[in-house]
C-alpha cells in the first residue's frame, strides 16, 4: 500500500514539535534557576561594590566557616573573644560549606551561596510545577518564587545559615505534595541542624506527612525534630553560650504577649501576613501545607524583639517554600467548592501568583540593580579602599560594621562594641558604621576602650578613620 503524500513529512513534523517540546520542558527548571541565581549574584555584587553592609552578620559567618575550613572550633572574636558561635545558634550544618570557603577564603564566597540556594529551591519548584500543571506554569511559579519578598529581603540582609534551609525544606514539601514520604521525611530531617527553630518546622513537617498519608508514619519526624529542637535549646546552646542560658529565651516568652495584647496586632505582622496572602492570591488558606507556616510565625510574632515581625530582614526566607508548595497544592487538587467561582479562581493560581509578584517587584530589592546609575561607584569607595589598604597585613582589627565585612578575610577581626582585647588597630566608619557619634573620632574611642596602649591616627578621609599602634 502506497503511504498518501504528506504523510511522512507531517509524521517528522510532529515528531519535531513534540521533541522541542520535550527540549523545553527539561530545561526550563534549569532556566529558572539559572535566572534566579544570576539575578542574586549581581545583587550581591552591586551591593559588595558599594560597600552596603547591613549588619555584621556576614562577617560573623565569614569567621565561623573559616574556622571550620581549617579544622577548628568556631570561635568567632566578631561575637567576642573565644566566642563559640554554636553557643549562639544552632547550625552545625553550615560546616559543609567549609571545603568551599578553603577554596575560595572570601566573605563574598558565602553571598553566592546564598544565591545559588535559592536558585537551587526556585528551579525543584519549578520542575514540581510543571509535573503539576505544565511546561509555562512551572516557569511563571518558579520565577515566582526565586524572587519573591522573602528571597529578596534575605538577600538584602546578606548571609544568614537559613540560606541552607531554602532548598531543603522545598525539597520536604514537594515529596509530600508528591506522596513521596519516605524523600520528604529523609529532605526534611537535617534542617534541625541548620537552626534551633527549624526544629518545630520539621515537626510540623513530620504532623503534615500523619494527616497526608493517614499514617503514623510522619510522627516519627516529628519527634525528632521537636526533640532536636529541646536537645538545642536546653543542652547544647545553654552549654557553649558563655553566659550559660539559651541566647534568645528571653526574647521567645509568649507570655509577655500577655503583658501586652496589642502587639499581637502590630502593623509590621500585619504586612508580613498580609504579603502571604498577596503573594499566593489567597490561595495558601486552601492547603494543610501552610500548617507549617506556624512554627515561624508563632516564634516571630511571640517574641518580644520587634525586629522579628515585619517582612524584612531574612526571617521570612522560610516561609517562601512553604507559601508556594501550598499554592500548588491549591491549585492542583483544587480542594473543590460548591462555588464554581471558587473552583475557576483556583485553576488560575500560576497566572494569579505570577501578576502578584510581578506587581510587587518596584516595592522590593532587586530591581533597583537594573538602574545604571545604580552601578555608579560609591562616593566614598576610594577612601573605603584606601582604609583597608592602610590596615597592616595580619593585623588584628577592632571595628564597627562599616568595613567589617571587607577584613576578616584576612585579619582577625573584633566588633567595637564588646570588650576585646587590645587589637592592632581601630577601624571605625563615622557615618555609617553604627558607632555613635558621642564617642569621638577613632583616637577618643581608643583611649576609651584600650586605655593602656598607645595608638596613633594612620588614616583618615571620607569618614573613615583607621588608628594603629606604632609597632604593629
């Protein structure tokens, strides 16, 4: 039998399409998480060249995972002298970054880090998406989530070890949307050592699994992470904190909410729970995923440190996995209403999801990278430079959060504000380093805090002031 003309190119024809098809949908995750971490890098480049230093965070995590790249206990002098940071916060699990700080021993090492986490998480959640619901779903959902508020204002605030924790929790609740329970238990079981709160997430994690799976599988999770999260508090924090106590207790007393009631409903948790809503259309409310949005929120809003509740900083870095496995889970199963209206809002939920986070970006960090003029060089970057190059090789430096960051590379480096020992040399940044003005200039503040040793000014232009022994 003669095949009709046209049939075999049409045959090649389709099988052309469905093979670029298939050539799309592989590497549009990887596209995704490609963007994200191109996106994040440059942040961290713009804000490493204009010497925009938000706290001393960074230079504390600098430290640590040095002392971890040489095979020492993590003292961090940036804390205080002989402070062992695991006395601080629990997060062992960042020692896996130590083989790459040996290879690249740089502060900014640990920035890319971080954006290459939530590259990582932004590209497994755009593959889970589009499983779900397709090819351009996954990449609209996944661009989403890769620079959404949470992301943006962690990487604002530069380093912190929740970075970690970004992929790995993405990684739990996409097993469990999956019914994958043995891979979410196995994702989710090492965040306890990551940070002492993540504890009760994994808990929350371990109920989810019991309630998804109907088995009592998931409370064997559940113990061990809220038992890790009792073991951290009250033995190993209260053990290596020199002044013997879990850090931050004071700060996680819910019953001082009850001292004041109307901080339960201060402006900033508002906006931080007002932007989940916003972020997944509302969708986030027709999920159990967004139980284990709870142990976050409750520790933050509970505490009485203020700086705890709004939307800024990285303390919501968590909860953007969370927020978006949820809105899947929404739209996949679609919980279905009696109200059509309800079922068709929700088939809508990528469209929805991507509209929110694109009108949210003129409001949020990253775009202001895009600005040309953004990349302009800092005013004061000469005189930032020429500090730092006036700074003895080797030195030992007490210094405010100004220039911190740029030092502990390669000296051993001490915050202003803590009794220290007597360093080589003071490095202050009068206008925006933090240390107040009623301290004087940076000869004062040495004679203040180091009355015994000699110092004499070496440096001094653009509100920097650099003052060093003779001998050092």
């Amino acid at each position: 039998m003669n095949t009709p003309t046209g049939t075999a190119p049409a045959i090649q024809g389709s099988r052309h399409r469905g093979a670029v098809r298939h050539s799309y949908s592989r590497w549009a995750p990887v596209a995704v998480a490609m963007a994200v971490g191109t996106a994040y890098i440059a942040f961290a480049a713009w804000q490493w060249s204009q010497f925009a230093v938000k706290s001393w965070d960074l230079s504390i995590f600098a430290q640590l995972v040095d002392r971890y790249s040489q095979l020492q206990a993590p003292i961090v002098t940036v804390k205080g002298e002989g402070y062992n940071l695991l006395g601080d916060h629990f997060h062992p699990l960042l020692a896996l970054l130590a083989p790459v700080y040996a290879a690249f021993p740089h502060a900014f090492t640990l920035l890319v880090v971080q954006a290459l986490c939530f590259a990582a998480a932004a590209g497994m959640f755009a593959r889970a998406a589009q499983r779900q619901l397709g090819a351009a779903a996954g990449v609209v959902l996944g661009l989403a989530f890769g620079l959404s508020w949470g992301l943006q204002h962690a990487a604002e605030a530069q380093f912190h070890e929740i970075a970690l924790a970004v992929p790995v929790l993405t990684g739990s609740l996409i097993a469990v949307l999956e019914g994958r329970w043995k891979a979410a238990a196995i994702w989710a079981a090492p965040l306890v050592f990551v940070k002492e709160d993540l504890g009760l997430t994994v808990a929350a994690v371990g109920i989810l699994i019991v309630w998804r799976a109907r088995t009592p599988a998931g409370l064997w999770l559940a113990v061990w992470g809220f038992g890790w999260f009792l073991v951290a508090t009250l033995v190993v924090l209260p053990m290596l904190n020199p002044a013997g106590a879990w850090a931050y207790a004071d700060k996680a007393n819910p019953l001082a909410v009850l001292t004041d009631p109307a901080s339960l409903f201060n402006r900033s948790k508002g906006e931080t729970l007002l932007l989940l809503l916003v972020l997944t259309g509302g969708l986030i409310l027709r999920s159990p995923v967004a139980l284990v949005l709870v142990p976050t929120l409750a520790w933050r809003f509970l505490s009485t440190n203020d700086g705890y509740w709004g939307p800024t900083w990285h303390y919501s870095a968590i909860l953007m996995p969370i927020a978006f496995v949820a809105l899947l889970d929404a739209v996949r199963q679609g919980n279905p209403s009696r109200w059509s209206w309800v079922n068709s809002y929700a088939s809508h939920g990528a469209a929805i999801a991507g509209t929110a986070a694109l009108l949210l970006q003129p409001g949020l960090p990253l775009p202001g990278v895009i600005d040309p003029k953004a990349w302009e060089r800092e005013p004061r970057a000469d005189a930032a430079a020429a500090a730092l190059a006036s700074v003895p090789a080797g030195a030992s430096v007490v210094s405010d959060i100004g220039l911190m960051s740029y030092l502990v590379d390669s000296h051993q480096v001490y915050w202003i504000g803590n009794t220290n020992p007597d360093p080589d040399c003071v490095l202050i940044d009068r206008i925006a380093g933090g240390t107040p003005a009623e301290w004087g200039n940076v000869i004062d503040i040495a004679l203040k805090t180091h009355p015994l040793t000699e110092y004499a000014m070496t440096f001094e232009a653009g509100g920097y002031e650099l003052a060093c022994r003779p001998d050092a």
